[in-house]
C-alpha cells in the first residue's frame, strides 16, 4: 500500500485551502435552493393574505396575528431549537426542518379559521427557524476560509430572491387556483427540497468528525471534494478544532471568552433589525402620504430588497477581506442614505437611486452580521450560535415597526423620521466596531490556515497528530 495512503489528512486544512470544484459548488446549489424555499415560505401568508381577507370576509386587523405568527415561531425556533443540529447533525436536520414546515404549510391551505391558521404558522415558523442555521452551518464548514462569509451572502441572497421571486408565482398560482395554490406551492416545496437534500446533501465532515472520527463517511465525501488528495483505506482524518459536548450548547456561547463576543453580536442584530424593519415596514406608507404616487411607493420598497441582495455580496466579499470592519463601514456608509430619504424636493429618480443605496448597505450589513454569526463560532456550536443570534435579532423585527407607528402617530415630519429610522444603524456600527476589537471570523473557533495538509491538533482525544500528506 501506498505510503501516501496510509497517512493522516486534518480536515479543517483540507477544506480551507480547496481551489474548488464541481462537488463544492453542488453543495452551495442545494444550500441556495432551501433557502429560496425557505425565503418563499416566510412570505406566503403575506401574499396570500389579501385573497384570503376577501374570502373569509374579515378585517384586515383580525389579520395581524397571522403576520407575527411565523415570526415569533421563527424567533424561538432559531434560538432554543437551532442546538439539534449540534447534537444529530445539519443535513438530517434540515431535512426534519423542510419537513416540517413543508408539511405545516400544506396544512395551511385547509384552514378556515384566523386562529387556526395562527396556531399553523407558529408552528411552521419553528421548522423554519430549526432549518435555517443548519444550512448556515452547513455552508460555511464546505467553504474554503478565504470565502466563506461571501457563501453565506450567496445563501442570504437565495433567500430574498426565494421570497421576492415568489410573490410572481403565487400571483399567477391564484390567478388560477385560489389562495391554496400559494400554500401548495411552497409545502411541496419544501418536501422536495427535504428529498433532495436526504439523497444528495452530505454532512458536514467537521461534524462528523468531532462526533466520530472513524465515520466511514469522511473519507467518502473527501474523495468528491478533493478529489487531488491520495485517500485510501488507511487513511485516517483528524479536526482541529474545540470539541465540549458537555451541558447545554447555548451555555458554550458564553464560556472561553465567548461572552463580550456574543453579548455585542446579539446587540448588533437588535440594532440592524430594528432599523431595518422600521425603514421596509413603513417606507411605501410613508412616501405615500407624501406624494409618492402607490404604485411607485410599492417599488420603493421591492428596490431595498434588490439593493441588500447586491449589498449582501458586497459586503460579504469585503468580509472575507478586510474582516469586520467592512460589516461597520456598511452600516456607516447606510446612515446618510438613510436620513436623505426624508429630504424634501427631491426628483423621484433620485429619490429611487437613494433607497436603492440605503438598502444596498442596510440590508447588506445584515447579511454581513449574519456570514459573521456562521464564522466566529466552532463547528460544535457553529448553529447554536448562528440561530441564537438570528432568534435574538427577532426582537428588533418586532421593535423596528413598533416603534415606527409611534414616531407616526406623533406626526413626526418627514425628514426628522427618517432621522429617527438611522438611529439604531448608527448604534448598530459602533456596536460593530466594538466587536470588531474582541474577534474576528474564526479567531474563536480554532480553525486551521495553514497552506499544507497538515496542522497540531488542539483537541487530542479526536486523532493522531497529522503527518505530511503527499499528492497523486
């Protein structure tokens, strides 16, 4: 037997120095397709909900419940649920996850009643919030260290073009099907996307092999990722990386110098999201008792949605470049853009180009926080961390919108509103830059970036020490 075959291949190094490849680039494909899905199905009871308002004959209050449902299911759903994929793995629970949600949101096209369409949203969102950390998760252990909070934008960028790219489909699905056909939709794709991720989607080999090292599926899906390394029978894979079952996954969010860390990271979320949703929540009603004519005000809000999707890439790109300063530099930058929304006079096109940049660097900061809260972690609390912080962000979700109303039953003028809207994004980039002197992606999580094959293991009990590796 080959010597090369007989020698021991440390897996951080491995995946962080891969150049990549088919394999690689199958796993972000599948990674992307759920969360479009998933991004669809956090929306559909927003687009359905005017068919079903004038099926059911209700007010439009009585639907407001509905709205939050999903919300707060998302919201505990990421943070007390998102540990599962610690303990039994990403790929199985992202299956459950579209399974569950899928199923839920079936079920929805029977409902009759607002309560009962209520209690099957909440429960919806918990599969949703379950699953979305995992696929976080699973990205960024089969991406190389130099891109990987840019995959993690990728996933986010799948997301908003799943729910904005829905809203097409399920005009034309009810055109012709009813206000059912949006829940089918989104249902059975979901089930889909658990098949194909059942028979298609590998574990994380990190995962696999802090759990068990001797997991014959390691070597398995190394040889399709790298597939220029020499692994035979022999060969043995070790994980540098910190390994404490020991307690609850949540608890190791705080230990080890852990908590500043995650004490700001949770704070920055608030802050972005409450700035976020106060801008996307109100922005069409506010322009349009502005002289914004509806229509063009309903396009406002879909260009903030285009500007984060081209804002996530950016920033996620500069990310793994310059660090965090490029997620604070992206929340200063949105501050101006901001409060000149409010400005007076301003020509519509300019006005237009204006939303666009405040979205592109808003909404891109997010997405940036976000490829953080799936990087600075390690791989056994990699998705406790991310949906700790997702589910912890919620709270501005609600907080953002809330305080808008206030602000606007006040009768605040326009532009000292939109003053009051970039607030919390100034908050929010002096909290980045807080974080920003405490880590950086990976510095917590003890991952290797060595160019060589080969690296001293910081956790003895999962492997012999690595030996230099030849190639075919």
């Amino acid at each position: 037997m080959s010597d090369a075959l007989t020698r021991t291949i440390d897996l951080g190094a491995a995946i962080e120095t891969q150049t990549g490849g088919r394999y690689s680039s199958l796993i972000l494909v599948l990674c992307c397709a759920a969360m479009a899905v998933e991004g669809y199905d956090a929306q559909v009871v927003a687009y359905a909900a005017p068919a079903i308002i004038r099926d059911w004959q209700i007010d439009k209050a009585y639907f407001g419940p509905v709205f939050s449902a999903a919300l707060f299911g998302y919201m505990i759903g990421a943070t007390f649920l998102s540990g599962i994929s610690d303990r039994i793995g990403r790929q199985r629970t992202l299956v459950i996850g579209n399974i569950v949600f899928g199923l839920l949101t079936v079920a929805s096209a029977f409902a009759s009643t607002i309560p009962l369409l209520l209690v099957l949203r909440f429960m919806a969102g918990l599969g949703l919030g379950c699953s979305i950390p995992s696929v976080m998760a699973l990205g960024v252990e089969y991406a190389a260290q130099r891109r990987r909070a840019f995959r993690v934008s990728v996933l986010f960028v799948g997301y908003t073009l799943g729910a904005a790219l829905g809203g097409f489909v399920t005009a034309a699905l009810m055109a012709h099907f009813g206000w059912q056909s949006a829940f089918y939709f989104g249902g059975f794709g979901s089930l889909v996307i658990a098949l194909i991720a059942y028979a298609f989607m590998p574990e994380s080999v990190r995962f696999l092999a802090i759990k068990n090292p001797n997991d014959p599926r390691i070597a398995s899906i190394m040889k399709r990722l790298r597939p220029d390394l020499a692994i035979g029978p022999a060969t043995r894979f070790t994980a540098t990386e910190e390994n404490a079952q020991a307690g609850l996954p949540v608890r190791h969010l705080f230990t080890d110098k852990r908590a500043p860390l995650t004490s700001l990271l949770w704070l920055s979320f608030v802050l972005s999201l409450t700035g976020h949703h106060f801008l996307t929540s109100w922005l069409p009603t506010v322009l349009d008792g502005n002289g914004v004519p509806l229509s063009h005000a309903v396009v406002a809000g879909a260009l903030i949605q285009f500007g984060g999707a081209a804002g996530s890439l950016i920033v996620g790109r500069s990310l793994d470049r310059i660090g965090i300063i490029a997620i604070a530099l992206s929340f200063v930058l949105a501050i101006p853009f901001v409060v000149l929304i409010g400005a007076h006079s301003m020509p519509e096109p300019q006005l237009m180009a204006v939303i666009f940049l405040a979205g592109l660097f808003l909404l891109g900061g997010q997405v940036g926080l976000n490829a953080l809260a799936g990087t600075v972690y390690p791989t056994f609390i990699r998705s406790t961390g991310a949906g700790w912080a997702l589910g912890i962000g919620r709270v501005g979700s609600i907080l953002g919108p809330a305080i808008g109303g206030v602000l606007i039953a006040l009768k605040l003028s326009m532009p000292m509103l939109f003053v009051c809207a970039a607030i919390p994004v100034a908050c929010c980039a002096a909290t980045v830059l807080l974080l920003r002197g405490i880590a950086r992606p990976d510095a917590l999580a003890h991952q290797s970036t060595h160019d060589e094959i080969t690296a001293e293991p910081t956790v003895t009990n999962i492997g012999p020490i690595p030996l230099p590796l030849s190639r075919p």
